[in-house]
C-alpha cells in the first residue's frame, strides 16, 4: 500500500526544516551586518553635518555676533543667534561677556549633545579684544531617534523578504527534491527484488535535462536489475544445491553456542525419520536421542574441539535414535565459526547416515571371523589371481604363512 505523506507531515520535513532555518539564520546575519554598517554610516553623515553646522557657525556667524555685541546691538544679536537656532539638530545659543548672558535662543535639557563655545573678538584700533563667548549645543537625540526609526524598518523590511524568500525556497526544494525523494523512499520500501516490479519513474517534466535526482533514479533501477539476477542465480544455485543434498541423503545443522539453537535441516530430521515440524530447534533434541554408550564420548569430543585453539575440523561416529525407536549410525563433519579472540561461537556441519556401512563392516567382521577360525584351508584371490587372503588352515596346509601368501600369484 502506498503511503501518502500528509501536508503538515511535509512541513515537518527535517531537511526542508533545515534549509529554512539555515536560510533565515545566514539571511538573518547578512541582514544584520549590512543593517549595522549603513546605520553606522548614516550616523556618522549626521554626525558630519553637525561638523559641518558648527564650522559654519565658526566661520560665518562668529564675525558678525561679535559685531553685534560690540555695538550692544541686543535686537540684532537675537534675530541672528534665532535664525542659528533654527539650523537642524541645533537646540541652544547663548551670547556671554563679563555681564552676564546677552541673548539666548532655542532650550537645554537633551541627553546626547555636542557643546562647543567660541571666544568673540573684535578689533578695535589695532587691537584685538576678548568680548565674550559663543556656546553652541547641538543635540544627538533627534539623530538616535532617526537611526531606531530606520533600523526597525530596515529590519522589518529585511525580516519579511527574508521570510518570503524562506518559504519559496520551501517550496521549491519540496516541488523539485522533498517530493522526488519521498516518492524514491516510498518506492524502495515495497521494492521486491524477486518481484520483477516496474523501474522508478519520477513524476517529473519530460524533455527536461537530467540532473542528480534523475542519475539516483537511475542507479536504483541498475542496482534493482543487477540484484534482481543476483537473486535469480543465487535461487538457482540453492536449488541445486537442495536437489544435490537431497540426492546425497546428507543432512544439515548449524548450531548458535549462544543461544544454544539448532537449525536441523529437512534432511536431518527425514534422516531418523521425523517430518520438519516435528523437531524443534533445539540442541536437546540432538542430545536426547543419542545413543547412552556413544553420549559421554562424543560430548567431550565436542566439548575438547570448542574449548581448544584448533582451526581445523571436528568429525565424529555416534548414533541417534530413529523415529521407530532403532538406532543409526551417523558421521557427523562440522568446522567453527569463531570471534577474533578465538572463541567458538558457532558451529555448521553434516550428517551422513552410515548404519549401512557399519553392518557391512560387522558382516564383513563376522565372515572373516569364520574364514579364520575355519579348519578348511580357505584363500581368497582377487581380479588379478593374487592372494588376498590366506587363514590358519591354510598356513597349516600348505606351511606358508599369511604374510608370506598374501600378494603371491594363485599359479604358484
């Protein structure tokens, strides 16, 4: 089933989540750094025109107020300190001598002011005299207010653009990756390599030129193709290599010393005639149905190859109790799987059933036991017309020993 990933889960996307912040912390930063540089600079231009206020009033004024207070000309020494006064960022004047304050103009009582006084002089025969002084204030006030001013609509202007540029590059990292990735997330959870599915295919443009998302695409469709064959050679090789298992009769068991399971295969467990279902995985299930003479032995041939350094193989002759209640003869082969301290921590190996073999041999022991003890001179030869086998009797007979017959030609 195809799992549609609703709106308020995509605009909890981690990595759309990401670049918005991303783009609003740098966007943000920028932002304030050029703010605060062309704040700077405009307090410092307002600062330079106060500069270039006070050296005017130097330059300009300063010559004719002294005029005037020489002359005690009061009314033209306050008409002209009132048109100073109206001057931008200009808030104070006052005209002094050795009297007391002769004019004044505009008020006091800002925090951030720039105060300068000038001495007025005046040449009178020759001689320059000291009248008075000029004091001047100019207030900051009015320029911290335009800078707050301007900086919260830089800010604010700023802080919009950027949140709008945030949201369409939300939007458009969604419409050409989140969405695209989504849909390859989506696809390879239900990819069947065995399935044969259909390739991934982006929702995407036609005609467009491939970029990244596209060569993804694309490597995931080769890699599910290649997989897909790798799949299909390794289903083939099991197969016959079940088929070859099956045919051979040998059955097999791998076994976890942690957990102490078993895996039994089905040939293991047809080998003492049980169906799959009937044994579980367990290791008791082994042990149980060893034979009581043959238990002891194997167990510390077991234990012996686990607990040594040994790498090679384990190999051993036991017998196991058949679902019919007889017993079977089997030879088991296994190897160890060990950690790199050289502990066993697992174990894989074969069961071959070898009841067949064994009576032969016991047959085999019995017949010869017979041919010994015979009285009748009894010789064996093979293909080639040697003697393969010479018992008492015959060494009795014929005064030649077995070790002396065996090997000689019959012609003799």
């Amino acid at each position: 089933m195809k799992r549609v990933l609703p709106d308020r889960e995509v605009l909890r996307s981690p990595l759309a989540r990401r670049l918005i912040v991303s783009i609003i912390v740098v966007s943000s930063t920028i932002t304030l750094c050029l703010s605060v540089l062309q704040l700077y600079g405009e307090y410092r231009s307002e600062l330079g025109g106060i500069q270039a206020v006070l050296q005017q009033i130097e330059e300009v004024h300063l010559k004719s107020l002294s005029e005037s207070l020489w002359t005690t000309n009061e009314i033209a020494l306050q008409l002209q300190i009132e048109g100073i006064v109206r001057v931008s960022n200009i808030e104070y004047i006052d005209v002094s001598d050795g009297g007391g304050i002769r004019a004044r103009a505009g008020h006091q009582g800002f925090r951030r002011i720039i105060e300068r006084q000038y001495p007025m002089t005046y040449v009178y025969r020759g001689q320059t005299r000291d009248i008075g002084t000029l004091t001047v204030v100019a207030s900051l006030d009015g320029i911290y207010r335009t800078l707050v001013n301007r900086a919260f609509i830089i800010l604010a202007s700023n802080a919009l653009k950027t949140f709008l540029v945030a949201g369409f590059a939300f939007a458009f990292f969604h419409w050409l990756v989140n969405r695209n990735l989504l849909h390859i997330a989506e696809y390879l959870r239900g990819l069947d390599l065995g399935g044969g599915g259909s390739s991934l295919v982006l929702g995407r443009a036609a005609g467009r030129q491939s970029d990244e998302l596209d060569e993804v695409a694309a490597a995931i469709n080769l890699m599910q193709e290649n997989a897909g064959l790798m799949l299909a050679k390794l289903k083939d090789s099991e197969t016959r290599l079940r088929l070859s298992i099956q045919a051979s009769g040998i059955g097999l068991w791998d076994w976890d010393l942690a957990t102490n399971d078993v895996i039994f295969s089905l040939e293991w467990k047809s080998q003492l005639g049980y169906r799959d279902e009937e044994i579980p995985n367990r290791f008791e299930e082994w042990e149980c149905r060893m034979h009581p003479e043959d238990l002891q032995r194997t167990f510390s041939q077991v234990h012996a190859y686990l607990a040594g350094p040994r790498r090679g193989g384990y190999c051993a002759e036991f017998r196991l109790r058949h679902k019919d209640g007889s017993y079977r003869w089997f030879y088991t082969q296994a190897d160890a799987i060990r950690d790199g301290a050289g502990k066993a921590v697992r174990m894989l190996g074969c069961h071959i059933d070898i009841t067949e073999r064994k009576h032969a041999e016991r047959e085999h022991a019995q017949l010869a036991a017979i041919v010994e003890s015979s009285n009748d001179a009894i010789l064996i030869r093979g293909l080639d017309r040697t003697i393969v086998s010479w018992n008492a009797a015959a060494e009795r007979l014929f005064g030649w020993s077995a070790q002396e017959a065996v090997g000689q030609s019959i012609d003799l």
